[in-house]
C-alpha cells in the first residue's frame, strides 16, 4: 500500500496542493520566480468574456456527450445482452475506438469531418445537408468534437451497462415476463431501475471526463475558431502554456477542480431520487 | 606466478586509466522545430557537421513545431523549470525577446565581433528580431518571407499574364481562376487561398500604411482601417465563393497541400513552401506578395533563430557556437537556402557561384532574396507572441465566424492593450 501511496501523494496531491498558492501568485515560467498577487487572477477571470465563455461551452460539452453516450450506451447495452448472434464480435467493433488513441482518432476525423468528408457524405443520404464546414463554423464546431468525443468512448461505457445488466438476476425479468410484462415496460420499470447504480457510476464518469476533454481540441480546432470550441481545460492551456500565464492557469484549474466536486456532489445528491439499490 | 598476475593487472589498470588517444567528441543537444521534407535536411546536415569535425558531435532532437505558443516552446518551459535545458535551441523570432528578457540565452554580440563569418555586417538584412533591449541573443537559423504561389498553367488557360500585384488585382482575378467542379464540391477549384494566420495580417497590415503597436510599444494600433482592407478583400471572396481557406492547427499545410493537388489557383504563403510546392506536377511559380495600390510593400520576416540556452556550462556553449558558425558559413547557408526555399542568411552566400548558378535555373528562388528588400522587423516586445495569439483568434473569429472586422479588431486592441500594460 505504501508504493502507491507514494505515487499518489506525489503525482495528484501534491500538484493539488501547489496549486492552490500558485492561483494566488504571478509566476514566470522562465525567470522562475513569482509575487503574490491576492485574488487578483480571480477577478481577472470573471472579468474575462471568454473564460465565462469557456464555461458555458464546457456545460454544453458536459450535456452533448453524456446524455447521447447514456442513451446510446443503454440501447446497446440492452441488445447486446440478448444473445445475439456474433455477440462478441459487434462488443469488440464498438469497444475498438476506446483503445485507439485519442490524438490519432482526432486527426483522422479532421478528415472525416471536411465539407467533403465522410460524415457530409453519409448525412447527404439521409437529410438534406450540403458541405458543413463541421470544424470551421462557430455553430457545428462543438458538435463535432462532441461527436468525435462519443463516437470514441460509446464503447467504454457500453461495457459498462453491460456489466450492469448481467448483475440483474434472471429470475426477476423472468417473474416479470410470467406477470405480462410487454419488452418496453420491462426495460422501464424492471431493467432501468436495475441498472440505475450503474448508470450513476456513468454519469457521473462521464461528466467528468467532459469537463476534462482536451486531446481533441487541442488537434482539431486550437480552441477555435475564434474561440467556439474554448473550454476551460484549453483555457487554462493557452493561459499558462501560451500567454505563460501560469498564474492565470492555476486559478483555472482551481475552478475547474471547485466547479467538479460541487456538481459531482449534486449529482450524487439527486442520485437518492432515482437510484434504486433493490427492487 | 602472482608476480606475473599483479605485472598483468598494473598493465591493465595503466592501460584503462589512460584517457584514449582520440577523445570522445562532445556531445550537443539541438532541438529543432520543423518537420517534414525540411525535418530530413537539418538531420542530414547534423550529420554532415559531425563527420566535418572530431571535437562536437551535435545531436538534433525535433521537440514539435516551434511557432508562438505551440508544443517545442511549451517543452523548452519545462525544461528551464527542471533545470536541464538543451545546447542550441531553433526559437520563434517573435519568442526570442520573450526568453532573452529573462536571462534564458547567451548574448552573441562578442563572439559575432570575433567571429570569421557571422559579423553583423556578414548577413543580409535578417538580424530583425534577434536583439533584445540592444543585445544580440539569436543568429537567423531560417528566414522567410510571405510567397504568393500561383499556377501559371491555370492563369494562361483563364487568358491571365502574371500574377497579381495588388490586393485589387486578387480580388478581380480569383473569380476568372475559380471553376466549379464538374463531380461535386470535392472537385471545385478555388481562385485563391489566402492562410487566416497573424504573419500575413502584419504583411497586409503594414503594406497599407497600417502599424501593430504604438511606436512605444504600450499600446496596440492594429484596429484601423488600414488594417482590415486585406481582411475584406478575403471575406468578399469568400462570401462569393472564390476563396476558401483551412482552419486548425495543419492549416499551413492542408493550404501548401491543396495547392499542389490544383484546389487552388494561387496560394499566399512562405518562402519555406518551396520544398514541398515542387512535388506540383504543373507549371508553378513564385511572386512577391501582393501589395496595396500606390504604397510601398511592406512584409514582415519569419522564421526562427539559433539560440544558446544560458545555464549551460561555457564548453558547451562553444560547441553550439561552433555549430552555428558551420550552420551560418556561407557554403552552408547556400545550401540550406537551396534545398529548402528559405533566404540564404549571409552576403557571402550570394558571392558563391554554384549558388549563383542555382538562382539563375531556378529563378523562383530568387524571388524571396528580391522580398527581403520590402521586409521588416516586428516589434521587439517581450509580450509580442502574446499579442500576435490575441490577434490570431480576431482574424479567426472575423473570417471564420463572420463577426464585424472592425468591431472585432476594437475589442481584441482592447484586451492588447490590458496585456501590455500589466507588468
């Protein structure tokens, strides 16, 4: 035990702790030396449109993966469970992206999302859509990291859902088939309510992870363009790693750190409404 | 018999105590920035200086691109925070003030002074942006000035001469060069692809009479009218179709790349493209970049220069300065230029008659060493790569977003002019 604790004081703690002055210095990188400022890099970044700008998009990016990797997560989930034939092999295809690296996945599906990419031609098909220029409009540009973002973690949680659906007992499903039970309204009132501690570990995973993302900003758009796609991860970056601000960062990823444990926390506390432990 | 042992034993202690006749080479540590075709020649040179000499043996290390903000200067920062930094570094001109102010780099000035070939008075108009509050800190590694690129091909198809002069003269002849693709917007040829980055913005900016700064530095200038015609004539063309431009952190080479595969009729772009404009299988060529009507043109240099890190020890830094003098000799330099497209950096360069004989063949290389004329230095602020990140998200936001130029210039100057007050 004492290893790893060592580690983790070190490589999590620690920062966490040093990090908390340093918000409250301006450091340079370069000179290596700092003065205390106070609270002033918090009030510079309340003062700052673009960092509530980055907050906003950042709840944006919060709702857009979460909401459609849960429901996408649950629906394969469900089939998967069934038995289907070739079951493993359509596990393995949707857990596949979750092991390429993010970066990698990123620079192909720049690619994939050009005005004559992939994506605008399967769209083509089915909706009347010409040429959206995904990473190089203010409007699609979100949603195309969000969508590079579930595509390559669908997996990760479908496996998830999937653990959680083979602790169900059979006996349960069964008893309710035995008193009528349609598939609908056994996936409703039987199979969700089962599964809700898992969905909540997923939840609430997965909004973490969100306020976290990073690797494919940083490859696809820059934060861009203008700063459509600025979250407070690629603020804090471009705050410390770019203006070399590390001042301004560190009080970044302090908000970062107070705004997470505050939603996780509300989470867990509106978990009591609908997580159901037993039946 | 222990006699003879404790005979061969000395012997043997003697022998590996003896420091060896040829002494290992000194070994220093190069990180570059660029990669690519250009990515081969630096390494090949690196090898080309180690075979030359037996004392210093540099070894290159490509520590990710080295423009403003981007992954080499991040790596250099936590270098400095660990303590270990590298020998010679390729830093960002704009950058080199930013390190220097702070003591991170050997000054220059007297071993320029003492040296054979790399006197201030031995380089052409290039020691823009290596001085820093009055000291040298950086020897221009590559320079490089705005290119227009265009395919002449095209222009005679479309009944066009040459290439334009003026930003009036793009405007009116992109339209004649644009043809929509017969399969698809995938097969459409655009007239002109201008690169939305700050460098091309400071060459319209000032080439229309416009400044970035004040002349003392404390406060920006850029948000004038001067400085958002070359702006408009971009979004007017791409309003109408004419023009299109890449985004995102590969857009330099998505645009070069496009050029090549004749998506575009002409392309603004670097001196340093040249490498890769070649693999064009259609006839190309370079321009001067276009100007205003009635004003002189005015571009700005690119490029990095070769710095030595400060807190290495002094045999280290002489090694580097060894390999900078090899780098900057003027056979070096010519061939440097030659294979790449950057200006050659020294004036003896120019004398070298192979070199001579090179510019006469290909003359598009001639081309940039006419611009340097019209080019120069930016601003030397240490907080200058800084504004110029603020203003890139400006021109980002008014050509990708189509927010109001001149609005969107107003505030940016604002939040500029915060940066350059602060201390």
């Amino acid at each position: 035990m004492a290893p790893s604790l060592v580690l983790l004081g070190t490589f999590v703690v620690l920062p966490v702790l040093l990090d908390v002055p340093l918000s409250l210095m301006q450091y340079d990188m370069i000179a290596a030396s700092g003065r205390w400022v106070g609270l002033q890099n918090y009030e510079a970044l309340a003062a700052d449109p673009i960092f509530w700008q980055a907050v906003g998009h950042t709840l944006e990016l919060a709702l857009g993966t979460t909401v459609p990797l849960l429901v996408l997560a649950i629906l394969f989930g469900l089939v998967l469970n069934r038995r289907v034939r070739g079951g493993p092999v359509y596990r393995t295809i949707l857990f596949v992206p979750y092991v390429i690296p993010l970066v990698a996945s990123s620079i192909a599906w720049i690619w994939m999302l050009s005005s004559n990419g992939f994506v605008n031609e399967v769209l083509g098909l089915v909706l009347p859509v010409r040429g959206v220029t995904w990473l190089d409009s203010s409007t699609w540009a979100l949603p195309g990291i969000m969508l590079v973002t579930v595509w390559q973690f669908v997996g990760y949680y479908t496996v998830l859902v999937l653990s959680g659906l083979q602790g169900i007992p059979r006996e349960i499903e069964e008893a309710a088939r035995i008193d009528g039970a349609g598939e609908i309204r056994l996936a409703w009132s039987v199979t969700l309510p089962l599964l809700s501690p898992t969905l909540l570990f997923c939840i609430v995973v997965s909004v973490i992870a969100s306020f976290r993302v990073f690797d494919q900003i940083y490859v696809m758009t820059g934060g861009g363009p203008g700063t459509a796609t600025m979250t407070l991860v690629f603020y804090l970056y471009q705050q410390g790693f770019g203006f070399l601000n590390t001042g301004a960062g560190a009080s970044v990823s302090v908000v970062l750190l107070v705004g997470l444990m505050g939603v996780t926390w509300l989470q867990l506390r509106m978990a009591r409404q609908w997580v159901t432990y037993q039946l | 018999m222990a006699g003879t042992a404790l005979c061969l034993l000395a012997a043997l202690l003697l022998l590996l105590a003896t420091p060896a006749a040829a002494q290992a080479p000194l070994e220093i540590s190069f990180w570059y920035g660029v990669g690519g075709q250009l990515e081969k020649i630096i390494q090949s040179q690196a090898e080309k200086f180690n075979r030359s000499q037996p004392g210093v043996k540099v070894v290159p290390f490509y520590a990710g691109a080295y423009g403003a903000g981007g992954p080499m200067q991040q790596k250099l920062l936590a270098s400095i925070a660990a303590g270990s930094v590298p020998d010679v570094v390729q830093l960002e001109i704009h950058a080199t003030c930013t390190f220097a102010s702070k003591g991170a780099l050997v000054s220059l000035d007297e071993l320029m002074a003492k040296s054979r070939h790399d006197r201030k008075e031995d380089f052409l108009p290039v020691l823009t942006n290596t001085a820093c509050e009055g000291k040298t800190y950086g020897i221009p590694f590559n320079r490089s000035v705005p290119i227009l690129y265009w395919n002449r091909d095209r222009f005679q198809k479309a009944g066009i001469s040459g290439p334009p002069k003026t930003w009036a003269e793009v405007a009116a002849i992109a339209p004649k060069l644009t043809q929509e693709g017969a399969g698809g917007p995938g097969a459409k040829v655009f007239g002109f692809m201008p690169i939305n980055q700050w460098w091309f913005f400071q060459a319209m900016t000032w080439s229309n009479g416009g400044e970035m700064l004040s002349p003392d530095m404390k406060r920006a200038a850029f948000a004038s009218e001067s400085a958002v015609a070359g702006l408009r004539v971009w979004t007017d063309l791409i309003d109408r179709g004419h023009a299109q431009i890449r985004t995102g952190p590969t857009e330099f080479l998505q645009t070069i790349q496009d050029f090549v595969n004749e998506k575009t009729a002409m392309y603004w772009g670097s001196a340093a493209d040249m490498g890769a404009v070649a693999a064009a299988k259609f006839e190309w060529r370079a321009a001067l970049s276009p100007g205003f009507e009635g004003k002189p043109l005015v571009v700005p240099q690119g490029g990095a220069n070769a710095v030595i890190m400060a807190k290495i020890a002094p045999e280290r830094q002489k090694a580097a300065w060894e390999f900078i003098q090899w780098w900057t000799s003027p056979a070096e330099a010519a061939y440097w230029s030659r294979e790449t497209g950057y200006v050659p950096v020294v004036k003896k360069a120019l004398d070298d008659p192979d070199f001579k004989a090179f510019l006469k063949a290909n003359p598009n290389h001639a081309v940039p060493i006419e611009e340097l004329q019209y080019s120069r230095a930016a601003p030397p602020s240490p907080k200058y790569f800084q504004v110029l990140q603020l203003v890139q998200r400006a021109q980002q936001n008014i050509i990708s977003n189509k927010a109001p130029a001149l609005e969107t210039l107003k505030s940016t100057a604002q939040q500029v002019d915060a940066l350059l007050a602060a201390p």
